[in-house]
C-alpha cells in the first residue's frame, strides 16, 4: 500500500475527482504546453454531468485562463467511455494548429492516470495490504496500528499528519465562522455556525455531543462545498466526517495533538485498505466509497484514541463501514451539498456510535465513555 500521504491530501474542495484532480491535470498540460495560445478541455462522463455543479470547469479555468480555454460538457454514453471521470485536454498554437492533446481519468482522491503513460502510482510503502496481515504483524510485535504506521514510514509521517490535523481544524474554524448561501444555486443557507451557537441551558449531554458534532462537520461539508481548502478523508466530498468527531473528542477530552496524530495513522490504515482493496472513488462505487469509508476510518481513529484493542478497532471500523453498503452518490443538481453535507454530519455521528458498540463487548474500556 501507498503512504498515508497519498491519502490525506489538502486541497480545494468540492471534489477529489472533480477539482483536485483536474487542477492537478490542467497544471501539468499547462507546464508542459507553455507557447499554447489556447486550449480546450473536453469533459466526459461524471465529469461532465456534475462538473459545473462541483467546480470542475472553474479549477480548470483559474488554471488555464479563462480567456484561454474552452471547456466542452460531452453527453457521450458512459459504456463507450475508458472511465467514469474522463477529460481530454488540447493545447492549439497561435495560427490555431492543433500542438498537444492528453486524455486524463480522474481515479480518486485526487489521482490521475494519463493514457499511453506509466500510471501515475506512489511508491508502495506498506508491504502488508489487509487488515488479517496487518492484525497478525501489530499482535507479533506487540504494536498498535499507529505504530506499525511509524515504524513503516518513518518519524517523518508524525511531522505530516500533524499538518493535516492542523488544516483540519483550520477548516473546521473557518467553517464555524461563516455565513451566507452556497455558492451553485440551490439557495443552501450555511448552518454550521447556526447549530455551534445553539446551546440551551438545559442541554442534556447527549444532546450538547450531538450538536457539536454536527457542528464541525457542516464546518468543514460547508467549506468544502463552497470551494474551499479542505483535506481528502479519505475524498472531498467526505472530508466533514473525520475531523469532526476527532475534533470533538479532543475539545470534550482534552486530548494533546500526539493522540490525536495516531488516531490518524489508525484510521489512515483504514482508509488505505479500502483504496487499495475496494475504492474510494464516488464515481465508481457511490458514496460508500466516500462516506462509508470515512465513517470507518472515523470509528477506527475514535477506538484509537481510547486505547482500544486492535480486534475492537476492526470491529468499530466494521460496524461503521458495513452500514453503508449500498449508499449512491445522488446529489442534486451536481453540487456537493445535498444530501453531501448532512451526510457527513450523520456519518460523524454514526462513527461515535460504532465506537461505542465496540466498547461495549469490553468491559475495561468501561471508564473512557
């Protein structure tokens, strides 16, 4: 498997596939066609149906100018295309000769393969790739998940997740402090800031976690469907679910950043295992693929931060993923905001209670909750 790196990737929001990715592509066409006069960008598939709804024509635009580029919305049928997020990008000279063309699919998380080049692909770092492998090496050497993650690749991965764990909370602050309508048309009023400050006096705890949660993760949902800077976790589009209930736990436990970096290794795993064994991809596999995955990772980082056994981690991971077998990606009107937002506050919550169950079946875990 690659490195937790490749997974948690910050970037502009609304989309791993629909903006992250197609930034990524028009930097480098534009780096590698500099004498271009104009170009054109052909967008199939997923891309074409939601792209303006998920900012794809802007990310391109703001790359290649918008005086510069042309971007065509294609309604040819999804089985003639190689892959549900295809663009093909077409650099033209002055005298209007065509000078470049490259065809892109938009693979997840922020990825990108080129046809007729070597596939855009990391360095593998982990040589175990299922949980089983994982489990048997961790109980070997008497480790936990996080630790498996330092010892394979390095100190240096405490200084980058502690960056994303630092932009996470960014976002989640920016989130909380702003207010208006989306951006897209549907009218959505933001929320986030609306439901931190709705304390009651006679609150009931349950309810104050509820809230709070919810909180962080329209923050974050609300950012990153108004374009802003998020972190893939492991996409776009799910990138409220992790950080907000981390968030929370730290707030309500008063927990140091070390703990909550190797919630982050742990749920990192997760994540890494479903990208490598399954997909993370939305346009591929719905937003199992996203939420589902998310919701786990979550779950397995809140078991984590409580000093869960390993098989309890597997179990709340399991829990929270299993739920959302079969959730579609169906957002209306191609924006990344409903049902996305709401979805991932309720997936926040449903890793808080995945994370319980698991620590119901031991009873030393019985002081932490």
């Amino acid at each position: 498997m690659e490195s937790l790196k490749e997974l948690y990737r910050i970037g502009r929001g609304p989309s791993s596939s629909h903006t992250i990715a197609p930034t990524k592509a028009a930097e480098l066409f534009a780096e590698e066609n500099p004498a271009a006069a104009r170009f054109k960008v052909t967008l199939y598939g997923s891309l074409s149906k939601t792209g303006r709804g998920h900012m794809t024509d802007t990310a391109i635009l703001d790359v290649l100018g918008h005086e510069k580029c042309e971007i065509v919305f294609s309604d040819k049928p999804d089985e003639e295309l190689p892959h549900p997020n295809t663009m093909v990008f077409e650099a033209f000279a002055v005298d209007g000769g065509a000078m470049a063309l490259m065809e892109v699919y938009s693979v997840g998380g922020g990825r990108i393969v080129i046809k007729g080049r070597p596939a855009e692909k990391a360095r593998d770092v982990y040589k175990l790739s299922t949980f089983g492998e994982i489990k048997a090496y961790c109980e070997q050497n008497h480790m936990r998940i996080c630790d498996y993650v330092y010892e394979t690749e390095g100190e240096s991965i405490k200084e980058y997740l502690t960056a994303i764990w630092q932009r996470m909370k960014q976002t989640i602050e920016a989130g909380l402090a702003a207010e208006g309508i989306l951006q897209g048309g549907l009218e959505v009023q933001r929320k986030a800031r609306y439901l931190y400050r709705q304390n009651h006096i006679d609150e009931s705890p349950q309810t104050r976690e509820n809230r709070l949660v919810c909180a962080f993760a329209y923050a974050v949902s609300e950012e990153n469907a108004d374009g802003g800077i998020i972190v893939t976790a492991p996409t776009c589009g799910a990138s409220g679910v992790l950080p907000a209930t981390l968030y929370y736990m730290q707030q309500h436990r008063r927990l140091p950043d070390e703990k909550i970096i190797d919630a982050l290794a742990t749920a990192g795993i997760i994540g890494n295992l479903i990208k490598t064994n399954a997909s993370i991809s939305g346009a591929e596999c719905g937003c199992q693929a996203e939420v589902g995955s998310a919701c786990s990772m979550a779950a397995a980082g809140l078991a984590e931060l409580f000093a869960m056994e390993i098989d309890q981690i597997e179990y709340a991971a399991e829990v929270a993923m299993e739920h959302h077998l079969g959730l579609t990606c169906d957002p209306i009107s191609g924006l990344v905001q409903i049902p996305c937002i709401e979805r991932n506050a309720v997936a926040a919550m449903r890793a808080i209670n995945a994370l319980s169950l698991a620590n119901f079946f031991d009873p030393y875990q019985e002081d932490f909750l």
